[in-house]
C-alpha cells in the first residue's frame, strides 16, 4: 500500500491563505503597508492575534503573482507612469540627494500606490523651504520608524496624479544608508535606465 505524503501543517495553510489575502487587499484596495495588509488579512480569515503572520517576502510573492494574473497590463502601464514621474521629481530636488524606494522600485507598485523617495539635507527645512519657495504644497506624514535610522521628517505631496511620500534624512546619514541593511534604493541614473530598459 502506497504511503500517503505527509500534509503540510495547518499553520503553514494559514500562513499561505494570510499572504494571498494581504497580496490581493495590497492589489485592490491600495494598503501600501506590508503589516496593516498581514494583520487586516489576518482578521478577515478569522486567525488568532498569536498566529504566525507570513513575511513581507511572502506577500510580495503572492502580490507579483496577483498582479501578473490579474492586472498585468494595468499594472505595467501604472508602473511606468510612476517610474516617469518618480524621475522627474527625483531630477527636480537633485540637490537633495534622492533615492526611490519602495513598490515603485521593486515593481509590486499598483492602482494606488505612492512613489517613495528618500531625501538628504542639512535640515529637513531646507527641503521644506524649496518646496514652499517653488509653490509646492505638502502635509507631514506620520513617522512610524523608530531609531537612528528613522527619518527626521515624513512629508506627503501631490505631484501630477501620483502621490509622493519623501523621508528626509540628515546628509550624513547617506553614507550609513549605503553602508546598512536597507530596502534596495536607487539614485536618479538608475531610475532612467529602469525606464529605459
């Protein structure tokens, strides 16, 4: 009699069935947040506040898989539309030292989502100032990191018909930035060539 392959633990279903839900509510309903679209996911399949969430890798995974079945052309033409506008801004404050980051870099960008761009200055008023002094209106966004490396100031624009949420660090954070375990960042040049390409 043939032996019966063992079945993967329940946990590890759940953990799957948690990592498709928050990819699809990242997809459809533009929760840019990896941990609010797991514990949202979560609470919607009815699993425990103690139950093991998947990592944000396995949700990236399950939304790259959604958006590929689902929105492919949608989210393709969305990407570069972003990837565009993430350039010009990052060409418009180049004096700040910009990086783009985040789903707008690493493709997972869909229907809703903001470009992220990382910023260095003397002082996060000195970004502030050139944005007022070139009629650019902004409002502070929250700021959830915590630690040395956390931003000094979070601020949320408009620009065209993409939102735009810039971290400002102080100028010698760049070389600790480059130096430490961040998420992929990518200057100006890179970004031309992702259009590019």
């Amino acid at each position: 009699m043939p032996r019966r392959k063992p079945s993967a633990p329940p946990s590890s279903h759940l953990r799957q069935s948690i990592a498709s839900a928050a990819a699809r509510l990242m997809a459809e309903d533009g929760i840019g947040d990896y941990g609010q679209a797991k514990r949202k996911a979560a609470r919607n399949l009815g699993a425990a506040e103690g139950d093991a969430l998947p990592s944000n890798e396995e949700v990236q995974a399950e939304l790259r898989a959604y958006q590929t079945l689902f929105q492919d052309d949608e989210q393709t033409q969305r990407l570069r539309e972003l990837r565009g506008t993430a350039l010009e801004a990052m060409d418009f404050m180049a004096e700040f030292r910009p990086y783009l980051t985040g789903a707008v870099l690493d493709g997972t960008a869909g229907r809703y989502a903001e470009i992220e761009i990382e910023l260095f200055a003397d002082s996060a008023k000195d970004v502030e100032i050139f944005l007022l002094s070139h009629d650019i209106s902004y409002d502070l966004a929250a700021n959830r990191q915590q630690g040395p490396d956390a931003p000094e100031t979070r601020l949320h624009l408009d620009w065209g018909d993409a939102g735009i949420l810039l971290s400002i660090y102080p100028f010698q954070a760049e070389r600790r930035h480059k130096a430490g375990p961040h998420p992929a960042r990518a200057r100006t040049e890179a970004v031309a060539a992702l259009l590019a390409g």
